[in-house]
C-alpha cells in the first residue's frame, strides 16, 4: 500500500516512478529487468518444505505448540 501511495505521489509531481528498473552500481546507467525474468525469480523465491518437514510441523511442532498456548 505504501509503494502505491509512492507512486501515486510520484506521478502527481510528474516524477517518473519505475516499478522494475535499477541503476548499476556506479549509478551511471539503468538496468530493466524484463517481466519474464521477475516470474522466474518469483518461482525460485517460493520456499518448499521437504514432506518430512512438513510432516514434522504438522504431528509435531504444531500439537506441543498448541498445548503450550492453551495453558496461558
């Protein structure tokens, strides 16, 4: 909600507001970044849980947790 009210702003004031564009480190030139590039990136941030982990959490962790917030 704050990036929208960013932009927003910035587009009152006629300031150009780039949603997938950087500047290199030395600031002297742009990088865009494609769309097709920022789904592939989305995909491989996702985390996954190997199923014993899961499994884990789901007999485990969540059952002593629960019995331990019930006794508050």
């Amino acid at each position: 909600m704050q990036t929208l009210a960013l932009k927003k702003a910035c587009e009152k004031s006629g300031i150009p507001f780039y949603w997938h564009e950087r500047y290199t480190p030395e600031m002297d030139r742009e990088i865009t970044v494609s769309d097709q590039f920022l789904d592939e990136m989305r995909i491989k941030a996702r985390r996954t849980f190997p199923l014993y982990r899961r499994l884990y959490r789901f007999f485990i962790k969540r059952p002593v947790t629960l019995l331990f917030h019930s006794w508050r």
